[in-house]
C-alpha cells in the first residue's frame, strides 16, 4: 500500500523503539530488495514508549489507560502538554502527580492568553536576561521545534511567554500582542487555550463572602479557621489562590 500511494521511497516513517528490530530493519530490507532503490525512507523518527511506573503501558500487561479514560480526569491541553513536556524519543512515564501538573499548566497558559489587557503602551518582552527581544520567542521556539522536534523547549517558550503577559499586566502595559503570539505558537502544538469554564454566577456571591471573611480570620491570625474555610471550598471543587492583589477563585477540574 505504501509502495502504491507513497512510492518506492517514503519521507518519514514513525513508530515506536521497539519496533527497530526486527520489524523496521526487516521492512527496509524486504523494500529495497523489492524495488531496488535506497533509502526505503529518509527519515525515521521511533518514539519513546509510555511507561506506568517501571513497566510498559500495554493491552497485553493489562495496565492499559486509555486515551478516552485520560480525558474523564483531565483536560485535552492537560495531556498534549504531559506528552510534550519531553522528547518524543525519551520514555514517558504516566502518573497522577505529573497529569495534575499538566492541568496546571495548562490552566496558567490558558489564563494568560484570555486575561484582560491593559490599555497601556505595548510591554517590551525581554527574553532569559538577553534584553528586549520582540521576535525573539519565535526564534526559539522554532529553534527547537527544528532540533529534532524538541518540544520540550517549545513548551519551554510558551510558558515564558505567560509569565511576560502577567509582568506586563502587572505593569499596567498593553499585553495583547503577546497573548497573540501565544496563541499562534500554541497552536502550533495543538493546544486549543479554550477560555476557563466561567462559574456559575449564583455562586459567586457567596464565594466572596467566605473569602471575606477567610481573609478577615487570616488578619485576626486564625489561621486554623481560615484553612478550614479553603479546605472546604476544596471539597466543594473551588480552589483558591493568594495572589498580591487579593485571593482569586476558581473550579477545579
């Protein structure tokens, strides 16, 4: 089949490290003896197995997470990024902690994409202590994206480029053009950025009660009370968040 619509020779040829031997290397073998020409492919690009704790994820081991089962805990951006954070030849191993901190990721791209912006004058990006360098997360990002998809540095670059848009938020600066290129290069990765869910607006009253007074028992040092009230809004799915301008709310996943 491939040989009738790719031709005698292919572009690229992906699959995963086990596969190497015998498979691939008999594949090429068995190609280029039948057609006669070299390489059978040009590029071959065999990926890293995922791995649930020192094992194999496989059907045959019976320790299998479907992506379907994933996405009933966790968010489609929450798991690009968990598979993204590495080198797609490096072993990837899946866990509760490391999907909770790719949630986490992805809510704080998502949140400095859809943040309002000031209506100052346009925040000057400066990149890794190199000075200001309007261009320059692009540049980076596609550097790594040419070093053998090196995604992990992609990533890398999206979330410095958050951290740009809530400094210049936090100066009272125009961020919008930032959020912008954010955007793009996140899309490049097939992150969507989707705005958070809004809370349900007859919750919000009440929310802001008990933070209210969640910050007057931290004032009057009750920390224990004041935990309870964190603790449970946890439980009730409401996180919050201490922020220098005041305590911010949101749903948990």
């Amino acid at each position: 089949m491939s040989l009738k619509h790719l031709g005698d020779t292919l572009d690229i040829h992906g699959g995963g490290q086990d596969l190497i031997f015998p498979h691939h290397e008999n594949e090429i073998a068995q190609s280029e003896s039948f057609t006669g020409k070299k390489p059978f492919v040009k590029y071959w690009l065999h990926n890293g197995l995922v791995q649930l704790g020192e094992d194999k994820m496989s059907k045959s081991l019976g320790n299998l997470i479907t992506i379907k089962e994933a996405l009933e805990r966790y968010s489609a951006d929450a798991i690009r990024i968990f598979v993204l954070s590495s080198h797609y030849r490096s072993p990837l191993t899946y866990s509760e902690a490391t999907l909770e901190a790719a949630e986490r990721g992805a809510e704080r791209l998502q949140q400095a994409a859809h943040l309002s912006s000031p209506e100052g004058s346009p925040y000057e990006m400066k990149f890794k202590g190199q000075g200001i360098v309007p261009y320059g997360f692009e540049i980076f990002f596609t550097r790594g994206m040419d070093d053998d998809f090196n995604t992990a540095e992609a990533m890398a670059v999206l979330f410095e480029l958050a951290r740009q848009i809530n400094l210049g938020r936090d100066e009272n600066c125009n961020v919008t053009e930032i959020q912008q290129m954010l955007c793009k290069l996140a899309g490049v990765l097939g992150l969507t950025l989707k705005p958070p869910e809004k809370p349900l607006l007859d919750a919000e009253p009440l929310v802001g009660l008990l933070i209210s007074i969640r910050n007057q028992l931290r004032e009057a040092k009750q920390w224990q009370l004041a935990d309870k009230i964190r603790g449970r809004l946890e439980e009730l799915g409401i996180a919050l968040e201490d922020t220098p301008k005041g305590t911010v709310w949101k749903h948990k996943r």
